[in-house]
C-alpha cells in the first residue's frame, strides 16, 4: 500500500463523515462538499493502485514494460506530428 492508497482512503472516509454531517445538520452545501472530498479520495485510492500495478509489472517484467513505454512514445509522437 503506497502513499496515495493511504491519503485516498483517508479522504474517501472523511468525505463520507462530512457528507453525513451535512445530512444530518441539513447542510446541503457540507453534504456536497463531502460527496466531492469522498469521490477525490476513491479516484486518489485507485491511482495509488495503479501505480502499484505498474511498479509490479515493471519489477517482474522489465522488458515488456520498456517495448510498451516505446510504444506508446512512437504512438503519441505520430498524433502529435498529424496536427501540423
């Protein structure tokens, strides 16, 4: 579990306290604030995830994870190069 898995599910709990906190005290404006702070922190989480993804393919994988970067460097450089 990294940093981002730690700090988003963190936010994903605060943002579900705070949501109920502006259902109950009928704070639309907490409840929303909330519903966003718990969003963010599920989307950090799964970032944190993917990147755990990565680094493992990258460890067992070193090769394949290398001919992919280059692929998608070739790919990004011939969608830029058709804006012209």
């Amino acid at each position: 579990m990294n940093e981002d898995q730690i700090r988003g599910a963190a936010n994903t709990i605060g943002g579900r306290v705070q949501r109920a906190a502006g259902a109950l005290g009928g704070d639309h404006g907490l409840e929303a604030e909330g519903a966003i702070r718990e969003t963010a922190g599920r989307v950090q989480a799964k970032a944190g995830e993917a990147v755990d993804t990565a680094r493992d393919v990258i460890a067992h994988r070193p090769l394949g994870a290398i001919l992919s970067g280059f692929g998608v460097g070739i790919l990004v450089g011939m969608l830029l190069a058709r804006r012209d």
